[in-house]
C-alpha cells in the first residue's frame, strides 16, 4: 500500500472543530501511564473514590474516614483514584486485502484512525500506532503531526492478529480492518478481556456488490488461495447472504465482548463516518 | 468456387469442437478479491443450459473458428473455375528447301495469320529445326538444296493432332488417324529454267535444262555459249578442271547455275631417264604426290630421255634429246604468267644453258633470250622444260620446289571425279503451282476450357493474419489479467 500525502491527514477548520467538540469514548477503567481527566485504575488524587485500606505510619491523616472509625473502631484510609489520560491502541490492517475498494479500504482506516489519535493525542494521552508487529507511541498533543506523519506512511505490514497478541495493559483498542483474517476473532477475544475494543469494520463497495459473473477464478488477494465458480445472480444472491452473516457475526462478537462495532463502506463520506457514525456508535461521545 | 479436396471441410467438424471446448473448458475469467473466505462456502456448479444455448461470443473464440475455417478452406484448395478459350496444340511445317525461296514473303505471310494465343510448335523441313511458337518468320531461311517435308511432317505429327504444312506443293505425306493435315499452299506461276541434269563422262559434259534456253559455258574460265536445246553434250578439254554453266537469270535463280570441279586425288609419278636427286626430293616432298615404278602414273618424269610414247596424262621432259632447235646461253629469262609459274621468281632460274623449243605451242612458261621459248606447254598434258641446270644452284632456290609443287597440282586436277554444286533436284526446279492460303477458321474454334484461378494462397495468408491477430488477443488478454 502506498504511503498517503500527508495532507490527506489534515482536517479542515470546520471539521476540526466539529471533532475537538468530541473525544472518545471511556466505558471502562483505564490503566493508563499518563494523567488525565479519565479515571483510572491506580491510586491517585481524584475526587473518585477507588477503596478502603488501613491506615499506615506516614499517611495524609486528612484521607482517615472517621465515621467508619466511629463505628469499626479501626483506622482506614479513603483511597481515591488517579485521573489518567486514554492510552490508544491502533491496530491498522494494512494487508493486502485493504488495499481493495475505490477509495481503498485502508485510506478510509487510516483517516478514522487519524481522528482517534488526534483526539487521544489531543487530551494528553498516548497513541501507540501497530501495523502488524511493528509499533510506534505517540505522548501527548504535541506528538500529533509525528503521529499523523507516521500513519501516513504507514506501508504494508503484518497482520492486526499479531498486532494484538502484542498489546498489553488497558487501555483503548481499535482494530480498523476488513476482518477476514481468520485469527482476528480469537486475538480480539483475548485483547477485549482487558482493554476497551472497537471494531471499524471497513469494506469495499465491490465486497458487497461483487461484480462477478459467469465462469470465474476467484483469487484470494493475500493467500493466493483460488475458487473456481460459476457465479449467476443465484450465488451473488447467496454471497450477500453470507456477507450479511459476516458482518452480523462480528456485530454479535462486538456485543458478546463489550466492543464497539461500526461496519462502514470504504466510499462513504469520511467526516459523515467520523462525525455520525462512530458518534452513534458510541465510539466518540 | 470449386474445391480440389472437398473432403477435407470434415476438418470443420474442429469448429465444433472449438464451441464445445470453449463451452465446456473456457478457461475461467480471473478475479482478486480481498478474501475467498466466503466464495469457498458457495458450491461450484456447471453453467445452465441456456447460458451453453448461448455462448458469450468472445472474439478469442470467433477467431479461433476464422482461423480454424480459413485452414480447412485452404487444405479444400479453393479455387473459382471459370471456362476461357484454351490454346490450340498446332504443329506447323514449313517448308525451306529451295523451291521455296521465292515464296517466302508469302509464306511468311501465311505464318502471320496463325494465332499466336495458340500452343504452336513450328518444325523446319528439311533441318528437322524445332521452335516453340512461330517465333520470327523473318528468321526463317530457305536451304539452296531440295528436301522431303515428310520427316519433318512425322515428326509434326508426334507432336499435335493439327498439322499445318506451309509449302509450294502438297507433300507426298498422309498424315496418320486422328491427325488432321492443314495444307497452306504459296506455290504459283513462276518464270522458270533450270538445270537439271549436269555430269561429266568420258570427256563429255552432259547438260539438261527443264526447258529449252541458252547456256553459258565457262571451262576452266573460257567461254563458250550453247543455244536451243534442252539437253547438251559438250566435249571437254583434257585438264579441264571446272566447269561452270548458267543460264539467263529468272524468277527462281536457284536452279539457274551450276559449277562441276574436278575433286583432287592422290598423283602417282614415275620417273625416266636420267635420275635427277633434286627433283625426286621435290616430288618425295609432296604429300599429294607418290612415286611409283613400272605402273599407270599420272604424271611422268622424263629426264634427257629420247623421245618416246607419252605413257601418262601428264609429261614432263627436262632436257629432252629432241625437239630443242639450238642450246643458248640462259642470258635474260622471263616467267610467262601460267598456273605452273605461280610464284616462281625470275632470279631463281639458274641454269647452265637453255634451249630453244622446236614447233609450236600451246604456252609458253619461261622465255629464253630474244623471247624464245624454254619451257612451255606443248599441248596439254605434255611440258617440256628445255633446260640444263647441273651445278648451277637452281634446285636450293625456292622457286625449284614451288615449281614441282605446281607440275603436281596440275597432273592432278584430272586425277579425281568430278563433284557439281548448285544442282537441284529435278523435282525442285517443277516449281509448285497451287496456291491455298491458310483459313483460320478450318482449324476449329478454341475449345472452352475450364481455366481455375486457385485461391489457396490466399486462404493460407489469411489464416496467417487471423492467428497473428488471435495471438494479439491472447496475449492482450494475459497482460490484462
């Protein structure tokens, strides 16, 4: 896949500030390495409270609950929790699969991407861009045109599955990918155990109008695996059947895991996708 | 159209194949999708019925069954028959002996009716000469001789079932089944006399003319002149060595002139009297010369011999014992011009005395002092030399060998047969006198024939472009997927 221009990561004025009115999505606890206005899963000095523990010589005597002393008679600590900035995990398929579509897939994946991390780079978080087994962190807004420059650039890699196997901590995860590699399932099931998954499910206008007819020798782009069909409107019919099936079946896997899940074609409109849809799917809030 | 191998349009039954092939094994169009995940879950089948009813016209297919069309036509040998006036085997005979030079242009004439489309082979009579055509009639040259067209007209014969014989008279000739004889006839009324008897016998000339007329007669360059008979018989001179006669030039001069020569033979030569070294060396030298002892010589060589019967044609007598009035001094010698004195040199003669011949005679060849004769001719056939030569060099001239040389050759002009030239035949000098000119239309009109123009060249280059254009296809169609 080739490398994007970088202007194709720039957003408009307007966009942008139809964007910044607008940052993911926390549903879960995070455990992040930076402060920030999300609450976390360590200890900190935030107004939430996180847990009860004894008192020990050298604490804050402020954080002592009396009114359980009153009744228990035994010193305990109110304990708060830190405020952390969201750390991203974006899993980008840049297979070749995702190279299919008019636009292609990948550009579509790549600008959702780029919106993400501008909002978690932009409230101080961290954005740790995976194209297969290859990663790169990103800290801070300041580390905002670096990031955009490196999904740019992003060129073929690996697979998202051994992306994932790769992801540690908790944190935000978001798979953007066509999701036919047959692992994915079960290296999202392991990452969405500890770490808030979205799905961008990206497809190609063809994939769900397939323009195939007669006698056809069906090439997989990344396998090289072939087919031999006779395709009529009776087995276009049934693709669409089983396409739907597909894509129902990850919709299932995404409510099954607690995971966001957006299927969207490679054509639609980027800041309709952006703004609407992954807001509807409660991906941006 | 007609075809020289019909059957091979069973070869068509390829096109069908081609269909069914194409139908049953079109090699499936290839298409890269993202993942083959799901197509994998969709069961293959064998196309409908109605899509084999109508098979997808791809331009592979049509020019594979062009191609396969194209060849079968060009192993059918294509051809288009188209009947067309076909030559006509003609064989002509022209005849070029003698009686035909004055008819030449007219047959030259004839020759130019003939149709030049026609397959024409032209036979000359009496050289047998063979020309595909009729070539130049110009070319055509008549022989000074008779000849019989019969070979010619055999041969003729062999080579076409029409014959035409271009002459001046029709041939002693019937032409064998199947052959048809066209005869075209220049001959007519000519002013003509010929000779058509000449010989020579016992010293007699016999002369025959086909009409009575005047006859110049040269012998050996005299002239004589005979009028008003058709047959002559001319008593010749001995020694006489050509004849020649003629007569007054006509319409056909080819029998007009005759010439008789005397062919040379071998001259035998015996010698009498005293032996003389140098003559007989001079003699031995001659190759037409052989000497001989005791036999019939042509010539005899008397050496101061006494007078005697002269036993040979020809007599030769040096220094003879009689008929010399006085012996002189040699003084001033002149050579008289004379066939024996071709090229004997005056200064060459050295002798020790001469003598001055008795009587008269016929020639002189060497005149003494005061004119008197030497050495003459006494009459023919009989040479007397009345010269005394001992010592004085005159056999080491060259004039001495040259000398004999002649006494040879003259002994010998009556020692062969005599051979005529420019005589005809008699029935050559019958000049023929019907005339038939050539019909153009009595050999036939030319029968149509089926002339096919054959196409399977063109079938074959088109072959060639349409699989040069299919394997642009193909290839097209690789590179695209």
């Amino acid at each position: 896949m080739d490398p994007l221009p970088r202007r194709d990561m720039v957003f408009d004025g307007e966009f942008l500030k139809r964007l910044e009115a607008l940052r993911v999505a926390v549903r879960r606890v995070l455990h992040g390495r930076r402060e920030g206005e999300r609450p976390g899963s360590r200890r900190g000095g935030s107004s939430v409270f996180h847990s009860y523990r004894s008192y020990a010589q050298g604490d804050d005597f402020r954080s002592i609950d009396w009114s359980l002393y009153a009744r228990l008679e035994t010193l305990f600590v109110r304990e708060r929790t830190r405020d952390e900035a969201p750390a991203l995990h974006l899993v980008l398929d840049a297979t070749p699969s995702m190279s299919f579509g008019a636009p292609p897939k990948l550009e579509l994946a790549r600008r959702l991407g780029a919106a993400l991390g501008y909002l978690v780079a932009g409230e101080g978080g961290e954005v740790t861009l995976w194209t297969g087994a290859q990663s790169r962190t990103f800290r801070g807004d300041g580390s905002v045109p670096e990031f955009l420059d490196a999904l740019a650039t992003t060129a073929g890699g690996g697979r998202p599955a051994e992306s994932l196997a790769r992801i540690s901590g908790r944190g935000l995860v978001v798979a953007a990918s066509d999701f036919w590699d047959e692992d994915l399932p079960k290296a999202l099931g392991a990452t969405a155990a500890d770490h808030q998954v979205t799905l961008l499910h990206v497809l190609a206008r063809e994939e769900f109008d397939p323009p195939l007819r007669g006698r056809v020798r069906i090439v997989d782009s990344e396998t090289g695996d072939s087919a031999t069909r006779f395709i009529a409107e009776e087995e276009i019919a049934r693709y669409r059947t089983l396409l739907e099936e597909h894509i129902l079946g990850w919709r299932s896997w995404a409510i099954k895991h607690e995971a966001s899940y957006l299927r969207v074609a490679s054509d639609e409109p980027f800041e309709k996708v952006c703004l609407l849809y992954l807001r509807g799917e409660g991906v941006l809030e | 159209m007609s075809f020289l191998h019909p059957g091979a349009f069973a070869g068509l039954a390829s096109i069908l194949l081609l269909i069914l092939l194409s139908l049953w094994r079109r090699r499936p169009t290839r298409f890269v999708v993202p993942s083959v995940r799901l197509w994998e879950r969709i069961p293959d089948r064998l196309p409908p019925v109605r899509s084999m009813r109508r098979p997808r016209a791809g331009i592979s297919l049509i020019l594979q069954i062009l191609v396969a069309a194209a060849l079968v036509t060009a192993m059918a040998g294509p051809g288009r028959v188209r009947p067309r006036p076909a030559p006509r085997r003609i064989a002509v005979v022209v005849d070029l002996s003698a009686p035909m030079i004055p008819r030449m242009d007219d047959a030259r004439r004839e020759l130019a009716k003939l149709d030049a489309a026609d397959d024409i082979v032209l036979i000359e009579s009496p050289s047998l000469a063979r020309h595909e055509g009729v070539g130049n009639p110009a070319a055509l040259k008549p022989v000074e001789r008779a000849g019989d067209p019969g070979p010619a007209l055999d041969l003729a014969a062999s080579e076409a079932k029409q014959l035409v014989f271009v002459g001046d008279r029709t041939p002693a000739w019937s032409p064998p089944p199947g052959v048809k004889l066209h005869l075209v006839l220049v001959g007519g009324p000519l002013r003509n006399v010929g000779i058509v008897d000449a010989n020579v016998g016992s010293g007699k000339l016999f002369l025959r003319l086909s009409a009575p007329a005047e006859v110049e007669l040269k012998l050996d360059g005299r002239a004589r002149r005979l009028t008003g008979s058709v047959a002559y018989l001319v008593e010749i001179p001995e020694g006489t060595s050509r004849i020649e006669a003629s007569l007054a030039p006509d319409e056909f001069p080819a029998d007009d002139r005759v010439v008789l020569e005397r062919e040379g033979g071998p001259v035998e030569v015996e010698f009498e009297g005293r032996p003389d070294r140098a003559i007989r060396a001079a003699i031995e030298a001659n190759p037409r010369a052989r000497i001989v002892r005791n036999g019939n010589p042509r010539l005899r060589i008397r050496v101061g011999a006494p007078p005697g019967p002269a036993a040979a044609p020809v007599v030769v007598e040096i220094d003879p014992a009689a008929g010399v009035e006085e012996w002189l001094e040699p003084g001033n010698l002149a050579v008289a011009p004379h066939p024996l004195t071709r090229g004997v040199e005056p200064e060459d003669l050295r002798f020790s005395q001469v003598g001055r011949l008795a009587g008269p005679v016929e020639a002189v060849l060497i005149h003494g002092p005061g004119g008197v004769p030497v050495a003459a001719v006494r009459r023919p056939g009989e040479i007397v030399l009345a010269v005394r030569y001992a010592s004085t060099g005159w056999p080491d001239r060259p004039s001495f060998p040259i000398f004999w040389a002649n006494v040879v050759e003259y002994a010998g002009f009556g020692a062969g047969a005599w051979r005529a030239r420019g005589l005809l035949d008699e029935a050559a000098s019958r000049l023929g006198t019907e005339r038939r000119p050539l019909d153009p239309a009595a050999l036939g009109e030319r029968p149509l024939a089926p002339v096919r123009t054959d196409f399977t060249g063109g079938s074959i280059v088109l072959a060639g472009l349409l699989l040069a254009l299919l394997w642009g296809v193909e290839r097209r169609s690789a590179d695209a997927e």
